[in-house]
C-alpha cells in the first residue's frame, strides 16, 4: 500500500496479448529484461493464467520478480510493463458473481477502467496459492 493511507493503492501495470494487468505493486521486488535464459523458477505469464493452447507473442518480455511468502521469490514473464501508478480504492470494482469463482482461481481479484482500457488486477500470492491447492489434490 502507498502511504496515503487505505484509500489508495500502487499497481504495477503491465500487458500480456494486448490484456492490461495490475498487481499490488508491493509483491513486484524487482524487474529485469528476459534474455531467452531458460530456468526452473522461470514461467510465463499466459501460461500461468491459462491463457490457452493458441501461440502469444510478447513485443518485449520482461522478468517481474515476485514477492512470495516465507521469503520465497516467483518470477515470471509478463511483457509490456506499462507504468507504476496510484489508484483510489473506490476504482476497483469486484467481478461479477457469475464469473468471480474462475477469477479467483486464476489469482484475479477486482477489475478497474483507467484511460478507457479495463485493467484485470491480479494477486500473485492468491495463484501461487490456488495452484499450490490443485497440485496437493
């Protein structure tokens, strides 16, 4: 969280396929450019959403490393990192009930309009979880 309080919030906004992307800018500890350098501990962003079989290309992909739990780190690929920005709290608007289930199964938690784009907020921590979940079963 920013330090104006509860009310707001700093998302590191970024894109994958054209689909614009917010995370809690607190679980981002550091950003690198991809070099083709294949690692274990490497995934990339659409796959980890499940974003489908079809091939997605990324016009410049970048490492986000992220803050997990137990000092652990999560890095994965997303591509355009597109901004750092401060947002109200009362422009996150939570998913429809119909759809919130698969949501947070995917690790999303709340949707926002900004500059005439929807922006899908996701949690990092929450799909670690929820693919630490199914793996267990």
């Amino acid at each position: 969280m920013s330090d104006t309080g509860d009310t707001h919030l700093d998302l590191f906004l970024f894109s994958v396929c054209g689909i614009h992307f917010g995370v809690d800018a607190e679980q981002v500890s550091e950003v690198n450019a991809y070099l083709g350098e294949p690692c274990e501990d490497l995934f990339w962003f659409h796959e980890e959403l499940g974003f489908g079989d079809e091939a997605i290309t990324y016009l410049s992909p970048t490492i986000a490393t992220i803050r997990a739990e137990g000092g652990q780190s999560y890095r994965v690929i997303i591509d355009v990192m597109e901004d750092i920005a401060e947002i109200g709290l009362y422009e996150i608007l939570p998913f429809p009930p119909l759809i919130e289930p698969f949501a947070l199964r995917k690790g999303m938690w709340g949707i926002m309009v900004r500059n005439n784009r929807l922006i899908l907020l996701v949690d990092f921590k929450l799909l670690l979880r929820e693919q630490s979940h199914v793996e267990d079963l």
